[in-house]
C-alpha cells in the first residue's frame, strides 16, 4: 500500500513537472514577442515585486504545515485544528500584504504610475493563500496538487492565445494568471472540506500562536532565498526602465530554465549521497568527484553551444526586438554550472553532514552582498551590469561552499579513520 502511493505520488509530481516545463515554454516566446520588452518588463517587474508577498502569506507553512499534518493525517480532529490555524494565519497575512502593498504603491512614482497591474497580478497571492498544497502534500494525496495546478496553467495558456492579440492587452496576463490561480484555489478548498471530511474550527490565541512558532525558521530562510532571486529585478526597475526589465527578464528565465535541467537530477543524488556518507565517507567523496568530473564537461559543452548559437536562439524564442536580450544570456550562462557545483558542495555535502548553520551563512551573506552590489553595477552598467553582479554573487557562493565543505569533509575523513583504525585494534 506505501509503495503504491509513493508510485503514485512520484507520478503525479513527475506530470506536474514536465507540464511545468512545457507550458510556459509555449506561452512565453508569444507573449514576449506580443507585448515587446517594455510591456513584458513591465509584467516582469510586477511579478518580481508581488513575489515578495507570496512568500510572506506561505510562511514556510509549506514545510512546517506539511509535517504537521503527516504526523496527524489519521486524527480527523487534530487536522481540522491545524488546517484551521494555518488558514486564519495566512488570510491574515494577506490582509497585511494588501495593506503593505497598497503603501508602497502609493508613496512612490515608480508603482504609482502603473497602479491597476500590481493589484491585477496580487491576485496570484489570493490563489496561493487559497490554494494549501501544504495539506495535500501533509495528506500525501499529491495527484490534487497536480491536476489543480495544471487546470489553473492550461486555462492561462489558452486564454492568453485568445485574449492577448497586441501590446495594449497587456493587462490581460495579470488577470488571466490571477483567475486562474484562483479558480485552482477555491476547487482546492472544495476538495478539502468534501473529499477529506475537514471542519472548519475558529482556532484559540495559542495554537495560531503555536503555528506561526513553527513556520517561523523556515520562512526567514525563504526570504533569504527570494530576496537573492527577485532583487535584481526589482534593482533593475527602479535604476532603468521597464525596456530594459523586459530584456533582463527574458534572458533570466531562458538561463532559469537551463537551470531546471538538473533538479531531477540533484534530488535523485541527494538520498544516495545521503546514505553513503553515513556508510563511508570516502565513497561519498569519491562518487561527489565522479558527479563534477561528468557533470562540468556536459554543462560546458552545452553551455558552449548556447553562446555559439545565442543569437539564434534568443530570435528565435523571443524575436528581433530582444536582440539586446544576447549579451545577457551570454553573461547568465556561466550561472547553471555554478549552481550546479554548489550544490554538490553545499547541498550534498554540507546540508548532509548536519552543518545547514554555514549553508544558510552563506546565502544570508550572498544576499546581503548582493543588495550592495547590484544597485552599484546596475547604476553605473545597466542590465549589463545587473547580469554581472548575479554572476560574482554566484561565484561568491561557489567559494563558501567549497570552503565550508571541504573542512568539513576532510575532519570527517580523519574521524572516519581513526574510528576505523581503533575497530581494527579492537
């Protein structure tokens, strides 16, 4: 019975996986090619800034919620009590989103002026408040979180060939995105209450407390992570205009999805290295080497025929208009083989010989470090510049991990042999 809803889960986040891949990749060379750079920055620039509240109504109760769930799934009662928590914390943080929003909206030219498309684009944070993948992945039920999401994916794909014809419907893809994020959510609700038998329970002051104690950890190393993703952007916006964001954010999301390449990859390894690490140390070495002499020749070689064939691509996806959009792309490409030599070092590594302390160091330092550097580069060099200090970031975060990792790794090799040799002496 456990392996077939395992077979079923890893199916079900497998499809959810491919559609994630394949859609926008539909969707986005049409719409750049639309809406041309300054509509498209535009959006981007929204999206980037609404991010922020994503983050903010989730609260790490993704992962906190999630275990709590698991561990209660067969307590009707005490799931009910956890959903109920949740969801009051979260709708109460989008109150205080909306309110923080609107604030900042309304004190500075910059968001002011095109007011009516971040509250348009907001509506993705009511999808995703609405939406509690948490319980379904705490109710291991992850086929609802696949359908839901790819229902909400294709109803945007479709609309936006139907709705979006030129650059003055640009405030269409706010809205379809919304709908559809939130039509997902309310049918999640639905499901819940119907399918899984839970009853809303006004929840007292102290298990609301008691949540958002739990989620709290968790959320201030999401933040950190957001904040090293959507900055640049943000930067990018407030020093240049939205021409330059739609040329930045169209090389992003290309080298984004260069990126995505590994993480099937990455989390397979994760568990094997896992266990060899506990078993011999050496071994898992050996088998970290293994993966980098492989892996960066086959990220150099394809990385090596994207700059060659850059331009060709960046037409071909995105059309002449984003021919600036070349120089980026080139730049970014070195990022894909930096993150994946980081998370050899840090995720396989450090993250598993129990030292997540210096991981989460050295994001919080990257991220600092970025707020200084970017708006300089991006000042003085434009995008140019944006691409550059996300580049010398990553390189910063390549030496961390190494270094972290490799002391480590050595101290543990020398305890290895020395509780080897005092079993041999035994």
């Amino acid at each position: 019975m456990k392996h077939s809803r395992l077979l079923e889960n890893f199916i079900s986040l497998s499809t959810l996986q491919v559609a994630n891949y394949i859609l926008p990749l539909i969707t986005l060379p049409y719409l750049v090619r639309v809406l041309g750079p300054e509509k498209f920055g535009l959006i981007a620039f929204a999206q980037a800034f609404i991010g922020y509240f994503n983050i903010l109504t989730d609260y790490g109760f993704n992962l906190s919620a999630t275990r709590d769930i698991s561990i209660n799934r067969k307590d009707n009662d005490k799931v009910s009590e956890i959903f109920s928590s949740v969801i009051i914390i979260k709708f109460g943080l989008l109150i205080l989103s909306l309110f923080v929003m609107t604030l900042i909206i309304f004190s500075f030219d910059k968001f002011r002026s095109e007011w009516p498309i971040y509250y348009l684009t907001f509506g993705m944070v009511i999808g995703q408040v609405l939406f509690p993948v948490w319980f379904f992945q705490g109710m291991e039920k992850m086929k609802y979180i696949t359908f839901l999401n790819i229902l909400a994916r294709i109803i945007f794909t479709i609309s936006i060939f139907i709705f979006v014809k030129n650059a003055s419907d640009f405030l269409y893809v706010p809205i379809l995105s919304s709908l559809g994020s939130i039509v997902a959510g309310i049918l999640a609700f639905w499901i819940v209450f119907k399918d899984f038998g839970v009853k809303f329970r006004m929840p007292d002051f102290e298990r609301v407390k008691f949540h958002l104690k739990e989620g709290w950890y968790i959320f201030i190393s999401q933040v950190n992570i957001t904040f090293f993703n959507n900055t640049n952007i943000i930067i990018l916006g407030i020093f240049a205009n939205n021409i330059s964001v739609g040329y930045y954010s169209a090389a992003e999301k290309l080298v984004r999805a260069v990126i995505s390449l590994q993480v099937p990859v990455v989390n397979s390894i994760y568990p094997a290295m896992s266990r060899l690490l506990k078993e011999d140390i050496n071994k898992a070495v050996n088998f970290g080497k293994k993966l980098l002499i492989y892996g960066i020749p086959i990220y150099l070689i394809f990385i090596g025929v994207c700059i060659f064939f850059s331009g060709e691509i960046i037409v071909l996806l995105f059309g002449d208009n984003f021919e600036s959009s070349e120089i980026i792309f080139k730049i970014l490409l070195i990022i894909p083989i930096t993150i994946f030599i980081n998370n050899i070092y840090g995720t396989q590594f450090l993250i598993n010989i129990g030292h997540s302390d210096k991981f989460s160091k050295i994001i919080i330092m990257s991220g600092l470090s970025n707020l200084i550097l970017c708006p300089i580069m991006t000042y003085f060099f434009g995008y140019i510049g944006t691409s550059l200090s996300w580049v010398i970031i990553e390189i910063f975060v390549l030496c961390g991990m190494y270094y972290y990792a490799t002391k480590y790794i050595e101290g543990l090799k020398l305890k290895y042999i020395f509780n080897l040799g005092s079993k041999y002496e035994r």
